[in-house]
C-alpha cells in the first residue's frame, strides 16, 4: 500500500513539474521576445544618436540587461571583437549556439537572422529602417506568443496535474 | 625632457593595426610579403577582381596566395567580392552608420593614424554627395612619421621666444604634413633654449595628427589639443575661444573663409603656422586667395620644400614681403 501511494506521488510530481515545463517555455518565450525588442531599441538610440561602434554598444547593452538576449549580444560582440568574421557570420553562429538556451521558435529566428545580415552595414538611415522592420515583426511574434500562452499555460499547468493522478489511477 | 614618455617607432610597428583591417587569408600573405619590402610598405592596393598588390621602394609589386612577390599579374591573388565586402566592415569596425562622414569623404582612418581611401559609386543627391556604395577599392597607406623633420627649419620660424607666422608653401607628397606635426611636437615638447608652448591643431582631414577615435596616433607634443575633422575656419576660431593657445597649426588653407579666421588668430595674439598647396611664391602669388593673403603682409615667414636634395627638402624660406631670401641654399 504505501509502496503504491509513493509510486503514485513520484509520477503526479513528474507529471505536474512536465506541465510546468512545458507552460514556462510559452511564458519564456514571451519574455525573450519583449526583452529582445527592449535591446533592439536600445540599439537603435546607440546607432542614432550616439555612432557608438557596433561591438562597444553590443556588448554593453548586452552586459546592462542579462538574459538569454543579453548573452546573444556579448557573444556576437566577443566573436567582433577577434576581428575574424562578419557581423551576419557572427550573429548568426551566436544564435546557433544559444539556440538551445532561448526558447525562441523557428520564425522568431528566422527574422533575428535576417536582422543580422544587415546589422552594422548600412548608413544611419537605413540602420534604423532594418532595427524599425524587425521590432514590428517581433510585436507580431510577441502577440501570437501571448495568445498562445493564454491558451496553454493554464491547460499544460492542469494538464501536468491532471495527466499524472489519471496515469496514477490507471497503473496502480 | 620629451624622451620619456616617446616610445621608439620600429620599422614593422604598422603591422598590426593595418593587418586588423585586412581578411585573415590576406592577413597572412602581407606578412609573408619578404622583410625588406614590408619595412618600407608604402601603400597596400585592394582592387575586387584584380590582383592583391603593394606598393614599396617606390615601385608596385603583385602579392602571390603564399605572401611571395611576383611581377607577373597571372599568378598572383585576386581579391574577391567577399573580400572587399569584409574590408569594409573591419575598416569601420563593423558600424559603418558610424563613418558616413567619412565615406563621403572617401577615407577612414585607422588607428596608428593610417588612412585608408576608398572607390566605388557616387550616390548623390541635391548636387551634393550623399554616400559612396559598391566600394570595391582601397588604398591602405601606411603613415609614418618622421621625427626630426622640422630641425632644420626651427630657426627660421622662433626666434628667442617668439614665434613667427609662417606659411608652408610645397606641391603634394613633399612632406608638408609631415613637416608641420613635428613642428607642433617640436614647439609643445619644446628644445634646448625653448620652453614647450600650447599648442592646437585644426586637423580637418586627420592627417597632421592622425587621430583614431578622437586620440592623437603620431607624437604632436604634451602640450597639444587636437580638433579632429573640423573645418578648418570653425574650428580656428572653437580652439581661440577655448583652449588658449599660443599657436594654432592647419594644414591646406585656401579658402576665403580661412582668411577671416586667421585675422581672428591675428587679433588675438595668437601664432599661426599653415601649409597650402604651391610649388613655388611666383605660383603663390598667382593664385587670387594666397596673393591677397601674401600681400596682407600677415605671414612673417613664408616657407618652400622641394625635392632638390629628397622629399622634404627646405628649398627656400621668404620674409614677409615675399621677396628677402632668407635662405642661403636648400638644405634637408
């Protein structure tokens, strides 16, 4: 009997830390997007107004806010600073091996990417057309991102519970 | 007194900041380059397309993929559209929004105080030029200076304490930049029988001082301040209202609103030294801008470099009334 009930609570546990899990990544999600266009504004007043050199205002934009998209930002600005690669090659790698750590999906990647090629490579003016283009393009991911989490959070939350005491029922 | 804070410039001392600019593959052929042409690199010449060639000992050279030098085009490297493209980003340092100033201009300078010039098409707009796209020329030249360059003609522009105002009249490549960065090192360190003075610098094309980030790359003296990239009048004027200087040094005077600017100087009490484009005073003289201003009387000494005996020859030096010679022969 208490053999039973303790294997019962191992997989209601497992099953509800599975729910949260899985809730986290739609709340993470969000949260990255809104963090990313937070630093690319930030980016586009250090371009403007500032003219600071590109891997100074990655890396310090980088350092001030942390995160998985501060982390982004050092990375590319460590890999400039060896004065090796391009911007879009430098960028682009520093996603790739962040790709796991973010949990950012296939099309959020897909415009950060193109937002690389053209990082750093044109005038002024056309900086911030590229910086403008990629916020609006984040906003709309950012939107799908909330009505998706409104949709699963709470129901992978329940799920993980839920799923875990039926599976307990079913196999003991 | 100047010696402690100098550091020795070697032969080779170009090589890194001018190397960061360059792609790693073409990075390893200009050292491979053999050491006797490398000492004496003039220029590095970038063309998409066409062959990596330098430029030393007063000739061209075609760079072969191993570093080795050949005169024969066919085997040396090309450079490609890659390439050319990755140039740029290094010249700028990847922000090249930060350097549109500069792209009009058709130059960035690098840190060491090298420059690099660039070709490619012209955008413009409203008769003006806007930017320069599909660059795919570059010319790195590789600066250096020569301390020492102004010996021989610091007795003719101080005498005791005094400076005069002096005019430096030379045809291009005769080391006229030259000669007045180290008259500005000269005059801010100070010499025996010289206390060093302040000294400011109008440096609108970044070539007296070759500042890198708003910061002197060539040895301009302790006591300079430098306005990098200013037009010449303005920025005449910012320093008399600002730093207090005893002399103000520029480079290629010429126009009309320079002569305003040096009235300024003038009534202030402050000491000019400039350069401008002439070969000789009878060309001067010509010219409606320098006549006007040789007639004026305001320049108490009017010196000429040549190439009689080598680049950097001080072939004449003129009083005021452009006629005494001061000068018994050219001397370098």
């Amino acid at each position: 009997m208490i053999g039973k009930l303790i294997n019962s609570s191992v997989i209601i546990v497992f099953s509800t830390l599975i729910g949260l899990e899985m809730a986290k990544r739609y709340v993470a999600r969000t949260k990255e997007l809104s963090a990313m266009q937070g630093a690319l504004s930030r980016l586009e007043t250090e371009i403007v107004h500032y003219a600071s050199r590109l891997p100074e205002a990655l890396n310090m934009i980088g350092q001030s806010i942390g995160g998985g998209t501060g982390k982004l930002f050092c990375l590319t600005a460590k890999s400039l600073n060896d004065k090796k690669c391009t911007v879009s090659e430098a960028w682009r790698s520093s996603l790739d091996n962040l790709k796991d750590e973010l949990h950012l999906q296939q099309e959020d990647l897909d415009i950060l990417r193109r937002f690389g090629d053209q990082l750093g490579s044109s005038d002024r003016e056309g900086q911030v057309k590229f910086i403008q283009l990629t916020l609006m393009q984040l906003r709309e991911e950012e939107k799908k991102a909330r009505a998706a989490r409104e949709k699963y959070e709470k129901m992978y939350r329940s799920l993980g519970l839920l799923g875990g005491i039926a599976l307990a029922i079913i196999l003991l | 007194m100047s010696a402690s804070y100098e550091i020795k410039e070697s032969a080779l001392s170009w090589q890194e900041p001018v190397l960061e600019a360059l792609p790693e593959h073409i990075r390893k052929m200009i050292k491979g380059i053999p050491k006797a042409l490398r000492q004496d690199l003039e220029e590095i010449r970038i063309r998409e397309n066409r062959p990596l060639m330098v430029h030393s000992h007063g000739r061209d050279y075609f760079v072969c993929k191993d570093g080795s030098i050949g005169s024969n085009y066919e085997i040396a490297y090309r450079v490609t559209a890659e390439d050319t493209r990755k140039i740029l980003q290094l010249i700028a340092d990847y922000s090249i929004y930060a350097f549109e100033e500069e792209i009009r201009n058709g130059y960035i300078t690098l840190r060491g105080g090298h420059r690099v010039g660039m070709a490619g098409k012209i955008v413009m707009e409203n008769g003006s030029i806007r930017t320069m796209k599909y660059i795919n020329s570059f010319n790195i030249r590789i600066s250096r200076e020569v301390i020492g360059a102004a010996d021989k003609i610091m007795p003719y522009i101080v005498s005791g304490r005094d400076i005069c105002h002096t005019l430096i009249l030379s045809p291009p490549q005769m080391g006229k930049t030259t000669l007045l960065r180290d008259i500005a090192r000269k005059l801010s360190d100070g010499f025996p029988g010289f206390r060093g003075i302040k000294v400011g610098i109008v440096d609108e094309r970044s070539e007296i001082a070759g500042c890198w980030q708003g910061i002197p790359q060539r040895r301009v003296g302790m006591r300079t301040d430098v306005l990098d990239s200013c037009p010449k009048a303005t920025g005449i004027m910012m320093m008399i209202r600002s730093m207090s200087p005893k002399v103000i040094i520029t480079d290629e005077i010429g126009r009309p609103e320079d002569a305003a600017a040096i009235q300024e100087t003038l009534n202030a009490g402050i000491r000019i030294i400039a350069s401008a484009h002439a070969a000789d005073i009878q060309d001067a003289l010509a010219r409606p801008f320098l006549s006007k201003l040789l007639e004026s009387k305001v320049f108490e000494r009017i010196a000429v470099l040549g190439d009689s005996l080598g680049v950097g020859t001080l072939e004449k030096v003129y009083d005021s009334d452009c006629t005494t010679q001061l000068l018994g022969q050219p001397i370098r």
